[in-house]
C-alpha cells in the first residue's frame, strides 16, 4: 500500500470515528433535552393529580375533587369497574370517555391515556374503600395533554431537523477535524521519508569512496604507501566525514526524540566565545582571513556551555569555509531587553533570499556540490537552530551589507 492510500485510510478511519462520536454526543444531547420539556410540561399536571388523591384522602366528597381544577375530570367506577356516574359527566362520557381503558394495576399511579386516537389524557386511579377496609369503587381522574403533546411533538420535530442538520455539519465537521488531526503526522511522515532518504544518500556517497579506494588498494598489494598516499589520504578524509555525519545524526535523533538534556550552568557568554575562538583565529589566519571579536555583553547565562559552543563553531566554520581570502569574519555580542545577542557576520559570498528560507533546513545547501567539497553535510544548521531553540532562544540570518551573511542569535 502507497503513501497516499495509506493516508486516505487513516483519513477516512479518523473521520468516521470522529462522526459517530459526534452524532452519538448530539444524539444524547437531543435525549435529555427532551425528557427535560416532557418532564417541565407534565410536572403541574401531574401535581394536580396527586393533589386530588391528597383531598380525596381528606374528604370523600366527590364534589370536593372536582372542584381542584377545571382541567381535572373524573370518572367514578364500581369495584367491577363499571362507571356509574355518568350523567353528571353528561355528553363528554357519551363522546369519547366511554372508550377509556380501565386497569385496577394501575391504582396509585400516573399513566397516559390514548382515546380513539384523537385525545390525550394523563391520569391517576384512587381506590375507593369501605368502613371495613373492602374495595367499594375506584375514581379514575383525567387531565387532558393535547396542548403539551403538541408542545411535545413540535419539539421533537425541532430536535429531529436539528439534528439531521447536525449529522451533515458533523460529516464537514469530523473531515476538517481528521484532516487537522492528521495534518502534523503527515508532515512528520514525511520528514522522516525525506530525513532517511537524505541520510541514507549521504552515508552512501563517502562509503562508496571508501570502498572504491580500498578495492584499488587491495588490486595492487605490494605497493608503497607513499605511491597510493592519495588514496589512503581520501579514505582518512571520507571517514572523518562520515564520522562526523553520524554524529550530527545522533544529535538530530535525540533532539527529535525529545531526549537531548541540557546541562545548564552560569556561564559568561564573552569569555566562553574568547575560549572557542582562539584556534580558529589562527587558523583563518593560516588561511589569509581574519576574525575580529567585539564582546560586549559581559553577562553569565544559564546555558549548556557544551551545546552553545557547538553553535558558535559550527557558525564560524561556516564562515571561514565560505570567506575569500583577506576578508573579514565579525563576531558581536552585547545585551538587549533582558537579552544577549550574538552576531557571526562575514564579508564571504552570502546566501540568497531563496537560501535564507531553507537555511536550516536539514540537509539543504545552496551549492551542493562546493559543499560537498568542502565536507559539508547540510546538518550543522539545523543543529545549531535546534539547540538555541533548546535554550528558548532564537537564531536568524540575513544578509551582511554590503555583502556576505550575518547570523544573530538571541538568547
């Protein structure tokens, strides 16, 4: 399976999970809602029932019951459960009262009545009992709920389109959430590709001229060192470089790993670059440019001392490797706004406003094959802009007027 169909996969498999946790939250949701109005709009009503049980309790007096609310009819049955009182129901029990159901179970509770399918009631039956504690007869009461079933009814159809509306936003809702969901592990995926890929290119290139070398030496066995020195100096050299790439591999995989651990201490930024730089100025002498020093800061800061000179030597290597001769390097450090600033400028051949985007990028180089030339492995950027954002600062390059590439770190 491809990368893309992978990804649509997982896509698809992410948005119908996000769906149905959707529509089944809103589908809850619609629930409650309306057993929270069934309940509101039956809660009077059935108070008026149960009150009427409470004064029949306190006076047997039919009159008295029905005088509890004009809404509250009631229907008084035989212990067989015949109605005998229907003439002072009148009409009302000829039309469709006399289709109402009658069950002794449901003494004592409130229960929803259907007639002939045009009328609904809610209702309480109490039982009737004699002096000697005998079953004479049952009142069945009845409040009539069309009004609330059509509140009732008018609400769930609310609910119903809201929800159909809600489904179709959520399949939307759940696309652009999968996608976002998915978004930073796509582009990790393919970083990853892309860092393997470039890796794997890399190693292969100084293992091919190492083995190359060897098996030229090897064809010819008896001869002298001085006589294949070339060689046996490009194999030194291929292997400090590959050397050196694994171990800016190591530092990118720990980093990405979250594993790279600062060792901070008080450290006075101007000393430590005094200290880094002493080799290289002579060495850039040797190499007819020049470094100058500029410190300012004169402040101790909380650092890996380690890491912060990994920083500055890879700037500084970079510097020297891609400045003419007698052309200056500058190294600047003063304070801002609570801030050390350090400033790598050289007067070199500079990297364009296309470069400046990409710069620490891992594994880009502008002239590819000049820096491969000069064992460089596109990686020491990306390093250096990984530990200062380690130490929660920041590392910018620009261009150096009027010419060449400035570096200003910002810790």
């Amino acid at each position: 399976m491809n990368e893309q169909k992978l990804i649509k996969k997982e896509l698809f498999k992410n948005m119908a999970y996000t769906f149905i946790v959707i529509t089944v939250l809103f589908l809850i949701l619609d629930l409650i809602v309306f057993n929270q109005v069934k309940g509101m709009l039956f809660e009077t009503i059935d108070e008026e029932l149960k009150s009427s049980i409470k004064t029949y309790s306190q006076d047997s007096q039919f009159g008295q019951l029905f005088k509890l609310s004009p809404r509250v009819i009631y229907i008084v049955r035989d212990a067989k459960g015949n109605v005998t009182n229907q003439n002072s129901i009148g009409r009302i029990y000829e039309e469709y009262l006399l289709s109402v159901n009658f069950d002794k179970n449901t003494v004592g509770k409130i229960y929803t009545l259907n007639v002939k399918n045009q009328y609904m009631y809610r209702g309480i039956t109490v039982k009737i009992v004699n002096q000697y504690g005998g079953t004479e007869g049952y009142i069945q009461l009845l409040a009539n709920i069309d009004g609330e079933m059509q509140t009732l009814k008018n609400v769930s159809n609310m609910l119903f389109f809201g929800t159909a509306i809600t489904i179709l936003v959520s399949v939307l809702a759940s696309f652009i959430l999968s996608r976002g969901t998915l978004r930073p592990i796509i582009t990790a995926w393919k970083r990853q590709t892309e860092f393997v890929q470039n890796a794997s290119h890399e190693l292969r290139t100084p293992l091919a001229i190492i083995q190359a070398k060897q098996q030229l030496l090897l064809k010819e066995p008896e001869s002298r060192i001085i006589d294949k020195s070339e060689d046996i100096n490009l194999i030194i050299k291929e292997s400090r470089r590959l050397s050196k790439l694994v171990k800016e591999l190591m530092v990118l995989a720990t980093a990405d790993s979250n594993d790279l651990v600062l060792k901070k201490e008080k450290v006075n930024i101007d000393s430590l670059i005094k200290e880094i730089t002493a080799p290289y100025i002579d060495y850039a002498e040797l190499e007819e440019k020049k470094v100058t020093l500029d410190l300012n800061c004169e402040k101790e800061l909380n650092i890996d001392k380690d890491r912060i000179s990994q920083v500055i030597i890879i700037l500084l290597d970079n510097a020297i490797k891609y400045t003419g001769k007698n052309e200056t390097i500058e190294i600047l450090t003063h304070s801002k706004d609570d801030k050390c600033i350090i400033e790598v400028k050289d007067t070199g051949i500079g990297i364009s406003k296309e470069g400046q985007k990409h710069i620490f990028e891992r594994f880009y180089r502008e002239d590819k094959a000049r820096s491969r030339e000069s064992g460089g492995t596109g990686l020491g950027l990306s390093i250096a802009y990984i530990l200062i954002k380690l130490h929660g600062g920041s590392i910018k390059v620009s261009n150096n007027e009027p010419k060449g590439t400035k570096f200003v770190i910002k810790i």
